[in-house]
C-alpha cells in the first residue's frame, strides 16, 4: 500500500502550505464525517420516545418512525454519486460546506417537529446535505495527502466511523434521559458550526481542472436509478417479503434503469464515470467487498439491538455501552492496516478480515437469553477488528484505482456501494428475521383474537407489548417471545455469516496479493500522478 523502496517517487504534488496542515485537515474532515455517521446511530436508540404521545414524544406510529429513518437513507443514497460528480467540477470545499449547511439547518427543523410529517420531512433533507458530506471528505482527503501517506490517513478515516458507531447510541441515551426528544437533532447545530468555521479556516479547495462536459442525462439516470432500487429494498423490508409487487416494481425499474445509465456511459462521449474501472478484477472486488461487509453488518447490527434490549433488558444507554469494543477496535486497528497490507499483501488481509466478520456474526448463532457479557464484548471486538482490515484496504483500492481528479467520484462509488449494501443487509435480513419469528411465535397465540393476533405476532416488541398487557398471565407468551427472537435471530446470523464468506472469497480470488501490491507504478497510477487544482 505504501510506495516500495527503489521505486520512483513522484515529486510533490500538494502545495507545502496545505501539506503542513494535512493533519489538522484531517482532523476536521473526521469530525464531520462522524456528525452524519453519528446522527444515524443516535436516531435509533431514539425510536420509542418519538413514538410516545406529547409532550414526551409526537406520537409517531411504527411505519412513520420506519420513514423518519427511510427519508433519510433514500435521499442519502440516491444523491451520492451525483454529490461527488459536483464537487470534482465545482470544488469539493464548496459541496463540504454546501452540505454540512444545510445538514445543520436540517437538523434544528427536525428538533422543532411538531408531527411525524415535519420529522420525515427534514429528515430527507438532512440526507440531502449528508450526501455531499461523505464523499467530499474523502475527495478532500486524497488531494491533501501524497500517495504514500494516503492508506494511514484512510485508515484514520475508517476508524472514525467506528467511533460514530458507538458513540451514537451512547449520546443519544444520555440525552434522552436529560432532555426531549429533539435534543437528539438539535445537538448538530453547534457540532455543525464548529466544523463550518473550522472548514472555512482549513480545509483547501480541490476540484477536477478538466472536468469536460456535463452529462445530465447520466446524472439523471443515476439518480432515478438509485431511489428507485433503495425504495424497492426498504419496502422489501417493511413487508418482509420481497414478491409484493410494490417491491418488485421499483426493484426492477431501478436495476433497468441502472443498467441503462451503464449503456449510457459506456458510450458517452463525456461519461460521468468511466465504467473501464470496473473491467479491473482489483477494483470491482474492492466495491464488491464493501457492500457484502455492510450488507453482513448493517443486518446483524439490526437485530443486535433488539436482542440486547428486547432480550436481555439492556437500556438503549447500556446497549451503546456493549458496542463499545466493536469501536475501539476499528480504531485500534484500522489507521494500523496499512503496515498489515505492506507485509502480506490486500488479499491475505481482506480475506481474513472477513473471515473474522464471519467467525463474529456465526457467533450470534451461539448466543442465549444468558449468554455472559464478556462473550458478547469479546464477539464485537472481533468483528470490530475485521472490519478494521477490511475497509482501509479496499477504500484504498478504490481511491488509488482513480485519478486523483476524480476523487469525488471514487469516493462516491465507495459510499454508494455501502450504503446500498448496507440497506439491503437491513432489509433482507430484517426479512429473514421476521419470517422466521411470526413462524415460531405463531402456535403461541392460539388464543389471541384474529385482529390482536396479526398485531402481536408481528414483531418480538409487538409481542411484549401485548403479553404486558395481559399483566400475570402474559408471562409465558414472554418466554415463548425471547425463545422465538433467538431461534430467528440464530438463523439470521448464519445467513449473516454465508454473505461474510462469499465476500471472503471475493477478496481472495481478486484483490492483489503482496507481490502485486508491491509491483511499480501500473498505468492507473501513472495517471493519478497529473497536477490537480488546488486553491
């Protein structure tokens, strides 16, 4: 991952006045990298006090707080490739600061909703200035440091989405227990004014200095193509079924057009991506492990958290506290995966990467209403430090597959590809989940009424809500409810961990091995080596 001894180093191409702040640069690029990861996590510890009638909550119901959450990822996800195609051609600077503005502005709004409709609302357009944050943080990152130091400073990167992933329910907690519920939002608003003056200070402009002619109908494609395919796999999820032809629909529509915007660019004579890079078996292994590692994680995250506190009784404060060392070990791990890479090459270290992601959710198969809290922290910090050698890695791979030119671009496919992945781990899974409970827990309310009985059997929260209510007498549909998570959540966790493996041997039958990734300067370098615009 590093340049090998003897071969030629280019000279310098970052100016020395932005390169003796890389660091404080990089510093502020993961503190805004960590508001949008952060914000995510807070949410849903959240969930059951916005469902809650005022004062305490804007009584919202299930499928309004699924949306409050969808809003956001479907906005996210379908403006992400186009974020990163703006801030090559205008300055990435510009798309940083346009974003975090208008995430914060987003925020205060969502803070100060008075019905489910407002929160969805700006919810949406939170994810609209989430989506020209992430790529342009790492857009940023790979024009103000030099090649050689590019996978320490990714892997600096990474690790702070590992912070946001924990830190996030453990902020939420305690601001649920000091303030209501808006605090939650409205807590990005100073975080958020910190970062714009600190990015107005810092951080240089960069952009693409021959972006060439747009191509709005490539951009359009892409868009369309991206909500359609994320609205098919959400409401896949919401149905636990994915042969509703309301999935189906805008599943095929959004592969359709996807496919569409392929044929499109291939013969563009001024592409938005140059769909070459995916001919390459490096880099299209490289994306293709990004999604199946969020696919595996984003799922088992999903029902993690109803076994810690629907199960096990664990407080949304307590739950964030158990994630911990999934947290501490990405960053433990990943700014230190480039060393890793140096001596036994991206392949060996993807691999058993994710063959600890896979060893770690195959555990969650093991696990009981009593299995010991060191067991689970000991799990987590094994899929923690897996993914550690994961994601530095192939980002790297992505990155450096791209001219520097087209860092928003590269940066783009890199987040897009989680994100989709990780909503269609969520929405699978989630599935999967479901399915399997409503078939265990259904013998179980034989005596329940018809209506009550589609309610109950829903979900294991559904079933504790109406086992309460039966006060004394509810307490063996209880028993039955935890038996049926866990037997549903045993089977999950090795879907969980069959999609870990194909990933596994994705990565080791096409990411380079170490005498590859020690080779010279191969063509797509060469390229990467030309002047960018720096102001």
């Amino acid at each position: 991952m590093s340049i090998p001894s003897g071969a030629p180093v280019a000279a310098p191409r970052v100016p020395e006045a932005v390169h003796r702040r890389r660091w404080a640069i990089l510093g502020v690029l993961m503190f805004s990298l960590l508001i949008v990861v952060l914000d995510n996590s807070i949410l849903n510890v959240a969930v059951k006090t916005i469902a809650s009638p005022a004062p305490t909550g804007i009584g919202a119901t299930q499928s309004e707080l699924e949306w409050a959450i969808n809003s956001y990822t479907l906005v996210f996800a379908g403006l992400l490739f186009t974020a990163g195609l703006l801030g090559d051609r205008i300055g990435r600077k510009k798309v940083l600061l346009a974003g975090i503005l208008v995430f914060g502005l987003g925020s205060a709004l969502a803070a100060l909703s008075s019905s489910p409709g407002e929160l969805i609302t700006w919810r949406a357009l939170m994810g609209f200035g989430a989506a020209f944050v992430m790529p342009a943080t790492l857009a940023v990152l790979m024009n103000v440091f030099e090649r050689d130091e590019q996978p320490k400073a990714i892997g600096i990167w990474a690790g702070s989405v590992g912070l946001g992933i924990a830190i996030g329910p453990i902020t939420g907690g305690l601001l649920l227990e000091h303030f209501w519920w808006g605090s939650i939002f409205l807590v990005n608003v100073p975080v958020v004014i910190i970062a714009l003056i600190a990015m107005a200070v810092l951080v240089p402009d960069s952009r693409d200095p021959a972006p060439g002619r747009v191509d709005p109908f490539g951009v359009v494609l892409s868009i369309v193509g991206l909500v359609l395919l994320v609205y098919g796999i959400i409401r896949g999820g919401e149905l636990a079924s994915f042969t509703d032809v309301t999935v189906l629909a805008p599943l095929i529509g959004g592969l359709l057009v996807l496919a569409g915007f392929v044929w499109h660019e291939k013969r563009s004579s001024h592409p938005s991506i140059d769909i070459s890079y995916f001919r390459k078996p490096a880099f299209s292994a490289a994306v293709a492990a990004i999604a199946l590692v969020f696919f595996a994680l984003m799922g088992v995250t999903f029902f993690s958290a109803f076994y810690l506190q629907s199960v096990r009784g664990y407080t949304a404060l307590e739950s964030g506290l158990l994630i911990l060392p999934l947290a501490a070990a990405q960053m433990i791990f990943a700014p230190r995966a480039r060393l890793v890479v140096d001596r036994f090459g991206a392949r060996a270290v993807c691999t058993v990467g994710m063959l600890l992601v896979a060893a770690g959710l195959a555990a969650f198969a093991l696990f009981g209403a009593d299995t010991p809290l060191w067991v689970l922290c000991l799990v987590f910090f094994v899929q923690g430090t897996g993914m550690a050698h994961i994601m530095p890695p192939v980002t790297v791979a992505v990155m450096q597959a791209l001219p520097r030119e087209r860092a928003g671009s590269g940066s783009a496919i890199n987040n897009t590809f989680r994100q989709v992945g990780g909503a269609l781990g969520i929405a699978v899974l989630g599935s999967v989940l479901s399915t399997v409970y409503r078939g265990d827990i259904e013998g179980h309310l034989d005596g329940v009424p018809a209506p009550a009985r589609d309610v109950a059997g829903e979900s294991i929260e559904a079933t504790l809500g109406f086992a309460e209510k039966l006060g004394p007498a509810g307490k063996p549909l209880i028993a039955a409810a935890n038996d049926a998570f866990i037997g549903a959540m045993h089977v999950t966790a090795l879907g969980s961990a069959a999609v870990a493996l194909i990933g596994a041997a994705v990565v080791a039958a096409f990411l380079p091995g170490r005498q590859q990734a020690q080779a010279g300067p191969d063509p797509a370098r060469q390229a990467a080596e030309e002047p960018v615009h720096q102001s």
